[in-house]
C-alpha cells in the first residue's frame, strides 16, 4: 500500500481564496478550484496529518436552517485544521429579526476569523458578505449550494480522474440551489450538464444567463431519456427546506421523476449515482438506489469533510490569529 507524503507547515500549498469570500462557486476561477479540489483530495489521502494550519483561528457556523452534513463538516474539519468553530443557531442570533443583518455581521468580524451561513435566501449572505470584513462562505441558501458541489466534483473526480470535459453529469428533479450550483460548475470544469425537470421547476433564470455568459451549454429537458449513458446521475429532494407549504402540489409535480435501481441501470456501464443527502425516501429516491453498486452517495458525503476543510484552508490559510 502506498504511503501517504505528509506535508509539513513548510510544503503546505499556498492559500488561493486568502481572505476572499464564497458565495458562489463562480467566485472561484476555474484554477482555483483545481487548487481546492487538489488539497481535498490530498486531504482524503491523510496528508495533512497532524498539520494544524488554522491553529488560533475561529469560525462562526450561522445556521437559520437545519443540518447534519454541513454542520459536522465544517466543525470537525476546523477542529481537524487547528482552529476553533462555533455554531450559532437562528433561534439564538435572529438574523435580521432580533437583530439586523449587517449588526450581525460587524460584530461578528470583531470576534472570528470568517463567517459560514446556512440561510433562507441568498441575499442575507450577500449582506453578511458586504458588511463584513472577514471572508462569508455560503452553507446553503435558497439559491445556491456551492460548498457541497465541491464534494460532489470530489467525488466525480474520485471516479472518473480531473480532466470532466464532456463528462455527462445529469440532474433530475427540481431546479433548486443544488441544480443551480452544478450549472456553475459545469462553467468552471467543462463537465456536460443536462437538467431534468417537470414543467414549471427549471433552474434559476440569472444562473441560466451565468452560463450563456461564459458560453457553457446546459441542457434543459422535461425528458427522462436523457437520463440513458449518463456518466453521474444526481438528484435532491423534491421539497427543500422551507417549501414544506407546497408539498403537496409538488409531490404531485414531480412524479415519475423518482431515480429507481431500474433508472440506475440505464446510465453508462461506469455510471454513478450521487445525491447531496438528506434523502426524502419515497419521493425523489428509493433505499434501493442509495444502496445500489452504481451509488456513491456515502462516499460523497465522506467528502464533505474533506473539501470543507480544503475551502477553509485556502480561504483562511494566510490568516494570522489576532490575539
Ligand atoms: N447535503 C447537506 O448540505 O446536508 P445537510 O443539510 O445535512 O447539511
Ligand atoms: N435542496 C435542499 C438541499 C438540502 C441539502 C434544501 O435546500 O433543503
């Protein structure tokens, strides 16, 4: 078995986001995100063993939502780097109800290092991120989930090597902030991304407009063939968080767009299946299909911690604690 290279505080890579916001993934350029992806995996491989480069730092977890994955990550991976991470719940620091928005974010700079949220919509981040003068990394928002789509190439990456050019990476189910988040990265890796959508649930018109600015070819479809070959087949829930008002009518939207094994077996002979989790069994996805051989769905989430803990190392990695 081949021994992992442990790096050293003198070999470690040199930061690329230094002090820079993530909201999105097009705020990383297509080689930074090389950069990334690259200490995760070297991460996942126990490089960085012992090496505790964020020792002295502290981040704030902003959560007016709930979550398993986001949340362990992000707190055991700060832990793992050196540094400190503390959650704040919603019922706790009311953004924008208790207290506004920006308040939050000028008191929060004067205390920790950088900011995470997990909010309803995307612009109480991009609030934080402009009355903030520490980096504000995107958890999840109504828009967008950019931090778990660099698990998700993580784990693309871990299949089928760097190079995604006219890789088929299909999307099926709602054009929500997951599906938002693969169009921006088919812009940064040259990945071929179809969605899939009933009618009335397409992607987000801005992030569609992202992509014909960049000159990136997505493929919107209301046709389950295009499922057929596909390299990565990746679906989410059909009712995201805070659409629990519409779940009937959504249910109802959405039938027919289930990934079954049977579905699985229509993907190319190497074809895998990911899912971001949490799965809404019976809706969008079977147990069948998260335990199926095509699933990578476990190891996908394992990443989670990996690529967490390289977006904090390269945005946070050229700090110097200030106490
Ligand atoms: N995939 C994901 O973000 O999981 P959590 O909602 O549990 O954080
Ligand atoms: N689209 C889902 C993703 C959960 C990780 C939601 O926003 O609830």
């Amino acid at each position: 078995m081949n021994k992992a290279a442990a790096l050293t505080p003198d070999t470690l890579p040199a930061p690329v986001m230094a002090g820079r916001d993530f909201l999105s993934n097009l705020d990383m350029s297509p080689a930074e995100l090389r950069a990334v992806l690259d200490t995760a995996h070297s991460m996942k491989r126990g490089e960085w063993r012992g090496v505790k480069p964020l020792a002295g730092l502290s981040i704030a977890l902003v959560f007016e939502k709930a979550s398993l994955r986001t949340r362990t990550t992000f707190d055991v991976g700060m832990y793992q780097l050196g540094g400190h991470a503390i959650t704040l719940s919603n019922t706790e620091i009311g953004l924008g109800t208790r207290e506004r928005v920006s308040d939050v974010a000028r008191n929060l700079e004067r205390w920790v290092d950088a900011v995470m949220g997990r909010v309803y919509l995307q612009q109480t981040l991009n609030e934080l991120a402009q009355h903030a003068t520490i980096p504000v990394i995107n958890g999840l928002s109504d828009m967008l989930h950019p931090a778990q789509l660099l698990a998700d190439y993580q784990t693309i990456e871990d299949e089928f090597g760097t190079d995604l050019r006219g890789r088929r990476v299909v999307y099926i189910g709602d054009g929500n902030n997951l599906a938002n988040s693969h169009i921006h990265m088919a812009i940064l890796t040259g990945a071929q991304v179809t969605i899939v959508t009933p009618v009335g649930y397409e992607p987000n018109a801005g992030v569609l407009m992202d992509a014909v600015k960049h000159g990136t070819d997505i493929t919107l479809t209301h046709d389950l063939s295009a499922i057929a070959g596909a390299d990565v087949l990746y679906t989410d829930v059909w009712i995201s968080m805070g659409q629990e008002a519409e779940a009937d009518i959504r249910r109802r939207a959405f039938r027919g767009y289930q990934v079954t094994p049977e579905m699985l077996d229509t993907l190319a002979p190497h074809g895998i299946f990911l899912h971001c989790l949490p799965a809404h069994y019976g809706e969008e996805t079977v147990p069948e299909a998260t335990e199926h051989p095509k699933s990578r769905v476990f190891d996908q989430a394992e990443n989670r911690l990996h690529a967490q803990k390289a977006l904090m190392y390269h945005v946070m990695g050229a700090m110097t604690p200030r106490w």
